[in-house]
C-alpha cells in the first residue's frame, strides 16, 4: 500500500505542475458573442506566445511575444492555436482540449483529437504487484521500469477504470455465501462468477463457519495442505487459516504469527527455505504437520553398504540385488536408484535386462558429502569391437580387460527363449599347456570362466535369489576346478562386490596398468587410501584424483605440482628420500622429508594390512583414491599368466607332456521347479518382471503383465491343488468382525458377526494360498467358469477384495433377501494352471431390519454435465446411477416434484447388476422432447424402495441438474475414390468437418455390406484411409460410416471400377501421307500410346526415335527408308511386341 499511496501523491504533485504549466485559456481569449457578431475588438490579435510566457491568448498586439504567431482573429480560428491532444512521451500521459502552441511550448507532441482518441492515449489497467492503475500502456512502461526486475503487466483489454479497480478487488479471499447450502471460500472473482455478479454474496476476510453467516460448517474440522502450508478446513471442506497451535478462532481470516521447523506440531506455516514442507504423516484427519525436506531414513539393503542412513534432499544413491563385483551380476539382478525428494524416498527402476546400471559419485559441498547417482544405459555392445586392452578401457565404453574385452556388467538375456546363446559360445576355446603345470592349466580355466560370466547370464552364476541354475553352464575337457589362485583372485572380487560402481566424485573408467612393465601409469580415483607399488616413479594427485606421474620432482619445494583443493596427506619419494606433503595455511602445499619408518608408521594406523607390504623392497607410493577393481584383477591376472610362462620356459624338460584343455561356456539355466517363484512378490519396493521371475526357476511364469500387479507364479504341470481360500480380516471394514466357520455340508467360510445396516457400504475380502482368479455368484454352481462376477477383477493375485453396498429387502429375485435374513455369496478361485475349487467358499452377513430414512443418491449419470448430444436430435438415451435400488423421474422443461414429474425411467435393481456397476444400480430412459439448437436442463429425482409402502420411501428433495449442449453436425467433405480406377492399389479416403469438436474430428470406419464396418487404419481426426492392395478387376462399392464425440453419425458411399490394363497397344491402321510437303508413314493404335522406330533393325523402348504423338492414337514418322520396325507403349508401360513395316 505503501507504493500506491506515493504512486498517487506523484500523480497529484504532478497534475499540479501541469495545470501550471499549461494555463487555462482566460477569458479573454475568446470574443463575447455580441461582439463576434461585430467584429473582433479593434487592435487585438492572437499571439501564440505572450511576453509573460502564456500561450494562446487574445489580447493586444502589443503583449505578443517577439518572434512569436500572432493573427488578427480570435485564437479558437487560428491554426497554431487549434486545440487537440497534447502528448508527453516522457511521462507517458495525454492532455485533452490543448493548445498546439502550448504543447510545441512544453516539447509535447500534438495531433488533431482535441478528446485524445488516438491510439497513444488508450488506457488500460496497469498492474505493478498488486496495484492497479487505469493509464496509457506509455505510461505504464514509465512506472514499471522504476522497478527493473519487474515486467509489463498492462491489459488492454480492460476499458473502463471500474473495471481495472474491481480487478484489484479481485483476488481478494473471503466466503461466497451463496444459499444456506452453498458456501465457499475462494477469491472475490470466483465468488462474482458462482453468485451471478452479486457482490453481497461476498464476505471479505470472513470464514465459511463464521456463525453470522448460517453456512452450518463446522469449523476447523480437518487439516489439509494448501500452497505448501498445513491449513485448517470447516466440515464443509473450505479452507481456513494457517494452522498454529493456541491461536484463538474468531471466524475471519488470521495471519500466521509462527515459522514452523522441521516436524514441528505446534504450526503448519511451513517454510521451504528454512527447509521445511507441508506434508500428510498419518492417515487421520489431524495428521498433517510439517516435515523436514531431508529424509530421516531411507531403505536398508543387505546387498548395499552405507544405507538406511539419513539422506538430505535432492540427494540419490544406488541400490544393488547382489554384491558380486565386476562382470558377475546374477542372473534376474537389477540396479536401482534411490533417491530423497522433499522428504520422500524415491524409487527408481533402471533398465531391466541390466540394460542399464546404476553410478553412484559424491562431491563436498559447504552442507558436507553429498551423493548423487544415475542410472547409465550399459555399453555392452562396444567391448565386441574393443581389439586393444587400450581401447576396452576407454571412458567411452563399459568393458573390462580380462584377457580379452568383456563387459564390466554384465547383461541379461531372455534365457528361456535362448537368446544369448551365441554370446556365451564366444568364450568356448582351447589351448595347449604342459601336463605338469597344473597352475598354468588352473589359470587359463580361472580366466576362461571370469570370461564366460562377464558376457552375460552364461556359466555357472547364481541367480538373484541365490540359487544355482540348471545345466552345465561352464566346463572343461579336464575337469580341472577353478585353482586356489584363481578363486582368490575371484574371492578378492566377490568381497569388493559393487564398489566399483560407488564413486566419490565424478565415475570414470581410465587407463591403469600397462602390461609393460616401468611405462608409466595413468590411475583415476576418488576417497580413501590405496597403495601401490608402481615401476619405481612417484605419483601424485590433484583434487583427490590421479593425476599421472610425477615428472622430474624437484630436489627442494614440490608445492607447484600440487595445487587445488588435496585431500590430506600425500607421499612421495625422489632422490631414495620420502617426503610428506600437507596442506598449508595459504591453501598451498609443502613437503618435509620424513624417514620411511615413520612413514610406514603413520600409514599403518591407517591401513595396517599394508604394513607388511611398506617394508618390502622396491617403491612405494601412497595416495588419496581407489582404482577400479577390473584393472587390479587384470593386472594380477596378467602377472600370474607371465609368471606362468616365466615357470614353463624355466622348467620345461624334454620329458614334459602337452595338454590340449577345451572349455565351454553354455547359456544359463533357471533352476528346475517352482518352488521359489513366490520370492519375486516379496519386496514391493522391487517389482517383479518376466526376467526376474524366469530366473527363480524354469516352472516360474509372470501373471497379470502390465497392469501394475505382476505377479509370479508356478506353472507346475504336476500341481494338482486348487487355491486354498482363507478370510482376510485385515480389510474388513471398520467396526467389523468375522468369524471363519464350516458351514453344513463341508462348505468353508467365514460369517460377518454384525449386522449391517441398510445400504451401508462394507468392503470384505479373501486371501487365496497362491496367486489366482476368484468368482462370485449370488446362487451356489457348480462350475467356476458359470459364476457371473470377478472378486474384484481378472489378475491372479493373493488378495481379493470388494466394496459393497447392500440391498435393504426382497429388491431382487435373484437374491431373494428380505429384512432380517442372511446373504450368502458364493465364491471359487482357480490358479494359473488351472486348477479350480471343486466347492464354494461362504461368504455371509446380516443386514438389519428397520427404517430406511435416506434418501437415494445418483452417483453417476451415462452423460457428463455440459455433455453434446447429436446435432437436430430431439432424444437421446440416458442412464443414472444410483446407490440403492429405486425409481427415478426426470423432467426438461422446468424443475418438479417427483410426484408431479411425468417423465420415468426404467431401472435394474438386481444386486447382480450393481456389482457389475460398481455396487451402483442403473436406471434408463429415453431423453425426449430436446431442442435441437440450444441447451437443454434435465432434472432427475427418485425415489427408494420400491416395494416398500409410500411412507417408508424416500424421494430426493432436490433436482440432479444436467445440462445438455446441442452439436454442430458433422458432415463429409470429400470422399474417394470414384469412377475408372486403372491400378489394382486404392486408397479409400474420406474427409469430415464440423462435429462435436467444430474441427470434423470422428472415427470413420468402412464396410461392404453396411453391417460390419471397419475402422479406417488412419482415423479419430478430420482425414481418414485406408489402403487397398490386390484389387482384382470389377466394380466396388464402399459404405463409409463415421461418428463423434456427441453420436452424431454420417455415412456414405464410393462407388469405383478397377481397370487393370495389361494389354500392350496394337497397330490397327497404317498408311504413307503424302499430302505434306514431306511424306509421312501415318499408323494408328487401338488405344493411346507412345512409339518409337528405327531402320536398322531390332530395338529396345527407349532406343528408338520417337515418333510424333505422345499418348495419342496418331503417330508420323519421316517417310525415307523402305523397312521400319516399331515398337509402341501405353501409360501402364505395356509394351507391344516389333512391328515390322516394308514400303
């Protein structure tokens, strides 16, 4: 308010200085009418400009200025002094009735429009926040750009002053107390829009449940969530005030006084930037409060280090099935990505089949470590084409080195229908190695299985549940078991697990061991202390990560070579000397030497597995970061193998023997059975998928694909068990018990203990020993396939659950239930095999006699409110839905009584039926009497019980309103194809306008018999085909049907004939005219035709000369030889055979 209010003392200011500037005409200016009439007073003129400064004033001649227009008329007749607009571009404001003289004074622009109508001066409401001014757009862009960061807001379209000041009005809040019934809480506008612009409708600042207004709200019934807030709402469900613990009501809107903290239960006015939001924390009215955006815990994994932590907002993290570590992912494993969002643990799913895997980084940032992860599509396919351990290790793909280039996770393959195959036969091989050298025959099968399993779900893996497979997935021709060495190079593995995927920092895959021995070593890395001995050169590191060798280390100060932010402590070691790097207080760093015993002495109390390792021989370097684990099995693999060769050249004898050794790396294979098929249900938080539920075993199959309740089961041809069916008491409706019982007869079952009060809904359900399909019927049968109605739908699935609202009386015959009798339902499930209850499964309840005092509600109509009907119609069909069984009137003219309505519909109120609809029982009527061309208001009212006496119904009070809008028709534009057709290829082809959606949108189909149609391939628009291919000859004729949103129909018809022309054209005529100046040989043909000849003999279409006459029957040639041979085609490139001619 404080910006209006100086915004107007400007304008005041301003329109004082202006009245000064630009002075009233006097009266002298202007000639009395007597006088006029005589003549203009003798001496005086108009001078533009006066010796005291005024403009335009009728006075002597002697007072006009020097230089300045004077004329011997009175001013309102001279040109420099005609009145019109005086516009100030610089301000941005308009001055009627002025002056030209006094504008050009003031270096204003004048136009002839002495009202200002020009386009300049059209005002508008301008809008700066919530401030709202009626001036010129010109004058708006001067007072918006005193704030720079704020934009033009100035809306032409408001053309009155009135206007632009209730438009500031309008986002005022406050109750819309539209009838006793009716009340909101909203803005000004809405209220004006819902009341008919009554604008006492709208009570500023005043709460619905304020009593003054007899709204009959109850106030602060609930909390709910509003703009991010925890706000109070009335019973009616309107909103309140900001919810703050100890804050008195009055029934007006209150300003919050407190900031909410985090889970703070005393004040819902969460504040995002104080790292807080509104949130729902419970499932009662009153649970809601605001939480803390970061997440106080998150999921454990067992499989997954550093989880069930908590997590700060925005943070994300990875989530392994297993721990196997690179190239060893079970069969059916999936990467996920977790991640907190407001307060909320996120789960997402990376591409299954391992088509993708997650990446795990970390960075410091000014609130600590903070991780962020994604799911990476998985580059597999590059390693085929990697020729060089160069190239397999390059950041561009996700390889490994193990010999030969591998994926570094592998893929899944669709097993079961033996894709993969080829993939894993790759690895098959052989070799040739000394008999006695068992360690170099258990190396080659060691880094042969590493192989077979990195390419895929190949060898002997297990899957994710931690089961072996089937088969042979990985063998040798001697039988040899996997050595100690390599097994410990593979335990080595196993304990890294997924490590290699959890990076702090940026994840990169680098260079890091040369096979030949002293090159220098390029490593990538991250937190936390390796060491390593590498070809006697020093290291070092730049922001925690490798950088590369250290080249030609200074004898003194190294602190140059190590800039940026270190992490900790650095060695290195130059001239036989070891030197300690720290950081520096100026950010720098320094070394001092220090001795290698205290060295190792302070590495030790870090690592003390390494300490052996630092007092051996050779150079040790120690840096910041970790290497990724590929590279370090690669490179003892390769140490190995060179050791190897090392012992079989150093040792051979001519005695030693040769073995040639084959292995075989085969595609995996589930596990035989089912029996844990059921595991890929267990965890909701991991949905199960074809891949994950065929690894679990080869009877395993997925149910229910693709409607969110996938589940796996077991196919087993030898189960002969049908669902067992038990009750399930948790989803019983509150207030509710059951009692499981066997009824007469065997029958099992359970009975609801209270008695339900009419039709009061009651949700009940059954819980089946394997995943299965449950039917329902009213009457006992005996066959599964007979029961009418699904327990609740058609997915196999555990539990089975269904909504109810139950009959009061006898309202069916199907039932036959009256007052004061059981219900029965009868049930049977069947499992995927198909193996069905032999008997039904009880199901019983009581509903309790008495008086029925509510009355019907219609939950649903067929036709929306604002629904279109077809256009000129004057019926249409109509259903409502109601919760009970009744009989409904309607009438369309003005609203009635139900018992004065004439109008009826017809309803079902058959308890089969309202299970099929939901629990709701439909009634029909054919809606008559409509107008055709504007809209039509249906009332609706009804009225239960229908055989009940007339005193113990009830009937609506009030009218279901339903508005129903006429349609434009809906008509076809062009159709084709028509007439001779000379292609065995059509294109059907229709074009509509108009219709519901006024753009001919419809859905056409075509038929031949105008009984079946077909949709057209491309349709539910405005152009509709359809093609046709191998269309014999003959004549067709198409039906084309097309209907819209609102039912209208159009429909019409193409009639065609095919012409397929393979006849090549034939000479029917030829003769020499020689009544041109050259002579011509002149033939004809029996249809058009283009020729061509020659004199030389035989020819090709395309190699002769033409002759004259292109797709004409008429064709000339040059009279000049004695023999012509001539060849003619048709537009359908029929050829006729050569034509010989001799003259």
């Amino acid at each position: 308010m404080r910006t209006k209010a100086l915004f107007l003392i400007y304008l005041v200011v301003f329109s004082i200085f202006s009245i000064y500037l630009i002075s009233p005409i006097s009266a002298a200016q202007f000639v009395p009418e007597e006088n006029t009439a005589q003549g203009n007073i003798k001496g005086q003129v108009c001078c533009e400009v006066t010796n005291s400064g005024d403009t335009c004033v009728y006075t002597s001649a002697s007072n006009c200025a020097p230089g300045s227009l004077k004329a011997s008329t009175t001013c309102e007749q001279t040109s420099f002094c005609q009145t019109g607009c005086a516009i100030d571009k610089d301000e941005g404001l308009c001055f009627k009735n002025t002056p030209k003289a006094s504008a050009e004074k003031q270096n204003q622009t004048w136009v002839d429009s002495p009202l200002c109508e020009v386009p300049q001066c059209q005002k508008g409401c301008c809008v700066l926040n919530n401030e709202f001014s009626f001036i010129t757009q010109a004058r708006c862009e001067k007072e918006t750009s005193a704030f720079p960061d704020l934009k033009v807001d100035f809306r032409e379209d408001i053309t009155t002053e009135q206007a632009c000041l209730e438009e500031s009005l309008a986002k005022e809040e406050g109750c819309c107390a539209i009838d006793q019934n009716t009340c909101t809480f909203g803005t000004r506008s809405e209220c004006l829009n819902l009341g008919g612009d009554d604008p006492k409708k709208f009570k500023k600042n005043t709460l619905c449940s304020n009593p003054e207004l007899s709204c009959e709200c109850t106030p602060r019934h609930h909390k709910g969530i509003f703009e991010g807030k925890v706000f109070w709402f009335d019973s009616c469900s309107n909103r309140e005030e900001v919810f703050q613990d100890g804050q008195q009501y009055t029934g007006f809107v209150q300003k919050p006084t407190c900031t909410a903290s985090p889970n703070d239960l005393s004040c819902g006015n969460c504040d995002y930037t104080q790292g807080n939001i509104a949130s729902k924390v419970g499932d009662g009215p009153l649970d809601f409060e605001c939480v803390s955006v970061n997440c106080a815990t998150t999921t454990e994994d067992a499989n997954t280090e550093e989880t069930g932590s908590a997590r700060k907002n925005g943070e994300s993290w990875c989530i392994f099935d297993d721990r196997e570590g690179p190239g060893q992912d079970r069969v059916g494993s999936r990467y996920y990505r977790y991640s907190c969002i407001l307060g909320e643990e996120i789960n997402e799913e990376c591409e299954d089949f391992r088509r993708e895997f997650c990446l795990q980084g970390g960075k410091i940032t000014s609130s600590g470590t903070f991780t962020e992860a994604k799911c990476k599509q998985n580059n597999f396919e590059a390693c085929e084409n990697a020729k060089s351990e160069e190239q397999c290790t390059s950041e561009l793909v996700d390889c490994q080195w193990i010999g030969t280039c591998v994926p570094l996770v592998a893929p899944g393959f669709k097993f079961w229908e033996d894709e993969g195959a080829d993939r894993c036969a790759s690895v098959s091989g052989s070799t040739t190695l000394p008999t006695e050298d068992q360690a170099a025959l258990s190396a080659f099968v060691g880094t042969k299985n590493r192989q077979c399993e990195a390419m895929g779900d190949c060898g002997s893996k297990l899957n994710w549940a931690g089961a072996e497979g089937s088969g042979e997935g990985f063998s040798n021709s001697e039988g040899i078991e996997v050595t100690k060495e390599a097994e410990g190079i593979k335990e080595g593995l196993g304990a890294f697990g997924k490590k290699f995927l959890v990076i702090a920092g940026l994840f990169v895959l680098l260079p890091i061991v040369s096979r030949a021995i002293g090159q220098e070593v390029s490593l990538g890395g991250t937190i936390g202390t390796v060491y390593k001995s590498v070809a006697d050169k020093p290291a070092f590191t730049e922001g925690g990560g490798w950088s590369g060798i250290l080249r030609n280390p200074p004898t003194q100060r190294i602190s140059e070579n190590f800039q940026g932010n270190q992490l900790g402590n650095n060695y290195v070691r130059h001239e036989g000397q070891w030197y300690k790097t720290s950081t520096t207080p100026s950010g720098g760093l320094r070394e001092v030497e220090i001795t290698e015993e205290a060295m190792i002495g302070e590495i030790k109390t870090k690592n003390p597995e390494l300490a052996e390792e630092l007092s051996s021989e050779g150079t040790i370097e120690t840096v910041k970061g970790s290497i990724s684990p590929a590279k370090v099995i690669d490179l003892a693999l390769t140490l190995y193998v060179l050791y190897s060769l090392y012992q079989a050249l150093t040792h051979k004898t001519e005695e030693e023997t040769q073995t040639t050794i084959s292995v075989s790396c085969n595609l995996w294979q589930a596990p035989t059975g089912g029996a844990d098929c059921g595991r890929c249900n267990e965890d909701p938080l991991r949905p199960c998928t074809e891949y994950r539920c065929r690894s679990l075993g080869q009877l395993c199959e997925l149910v229910n694909a693709g409607t969110g309740n996938e589940t796996c089961v077991s196919i087993s041809p030898k189960d002969s068990n049908s669902p067992v069916i038990t009750a399930d008491k948790e989803v019983l409706s509150e207030g509710f018990t059951l009692t499981e019982t066997t009824f007469p007869g065997g029958f099992e079952g359970f009975k609801i203990n209270e008695v339900i009060q009419p039709f009061k809904a009651i949700e009940f359900g059954i819980t089946t020993d394997e995943p299965s399909q449950c039917k329902l019927s009213t009457e006992p049968t005996t066959d599964f396939d007979l029961k009418p109605v699904f327990f609740p739908n058609d997915f196999f699935t555990i539990e089975h659950k269904l909504r109810l609202n139950l009959p009061l009386d006898d309202a069916t015959k199907q039932l036959d239930v009256q007052n004061g009798k059981d219900i029965t339902l009868f049930v049977r499930c069947q499992d995927k095999v198909g193996n069905k209850n032999a008997k039904d499964y009880f199901i019983q309840f009581r509903i309790q006699e008495g008086p029925d005092l509510t009355a019907p509600v219609i939950e649903a109509t067929s036709l929306p409110n604002n629904a279109q009907i077809p256009f000129n119609t004057s019926s249409t069909d109509f259903s409502v839905f109601a919760n009970e069984p009744v009989e409904c009137k309607y009438s369309n003219t003005i609203d009635l009584d139900y018992d004065v309505m004439t109008k009826i519909f017809t309803c079902n109120n058959e308890i089969s039926q309202a299970i099929t609809f939901f629990g709701l029982f439909e009634c029909k009527t054919k809606l008559t009497d409509l107008k055709p061309k504007t809209d039509n208001t249906v009332f609706i009212r009804c009225r239960d019980q229908p055989n009940a006496q007339l005193s113990e119904r009830n009937t609506n009070t009030e009218s279901e309103v339903i508005v129903l809008k006429p349609s434009d028709p809906l008509k076809i534009a062009s159709k084709s194809p028509e007439g001779d057709i000379f292609t065995d290829d059509v294109t059907l082809q229709l074009t509509t306008t108009g219709g519901a959606e006024k753009d001919g949108t419809a859905q056409c189909g075509f038929s031949t018999n105008q009984r079946e149609y077909i949709l057209f391939a491309q349709t539910n628009s405005s152009v509709h085909k359809q093609n046709l291919v191998n269309l014999e000859k003959g004549d067709y004729t198409y039906f084309f049907q097309c209907i819209d949103l609102a039912d209208n129909v159009v429909s019409t018809e193409v009639k065609f004939k095919v012409t397929v022309d393979n006849n090549p054209p034939q000479i029917i005529n030829i003769y020499k005219d020689t009544s041109t100046a050259t002579s011509l040989l002149h033939l004809v043909t029996d249809e058009s035709s283009t020729c061509e000849y020659t004199t030389t003999g035989r020819f090709s279409v395309g190699q002769g000369k033409l002759m004259t006459g292109t797709d004409t029957k008429d064709h000339d040639a040059v009279l000049d030889s004695e023999v012509y041979f001539i060849r003619c085609k048709d537009s359908n490139n029929n050829q006729s055979p050569l034509f010989t001619i001799y003259i």
